[in-house]
C-alpha cells in the first residue's frame, strides 16, 4: 500500500460583527466537486 502524506489547515476568524468565521474552499474538479473543503494538499 502506498503512503501519501497530506496536511490540511483549519482557519478561524472573527467578522466585524463578532461572529466566528471558518475558512474552506469549494471543489471545483473530480468526484466531490462543488463540495466543500479545508485548504491542504500532499507534502512533498
């Protein structure tokens, strides 16, 4: 089996009116497409 080592990164925020904010970023290829995600990838 083939090991692939990946990192991902959870960022949070606060707006101007307070409130929490996370960040993640809408697939835009492949089988998930359109889902949503947190930013990361493979580690080279």
């Amino acid at each position: 089996m083939k090991i692939v080592r990946v990192v991902a990164a959870v960022i949070k925020s606060v707006n101007e009116i307070g409130e929490p904010v996370i960040f993640a970023t809408q697939r835009g290829y492949g089988e998930y497409q359109g889902g949503w995600e947190f930013p990361g990838g493979k580690i080279d």
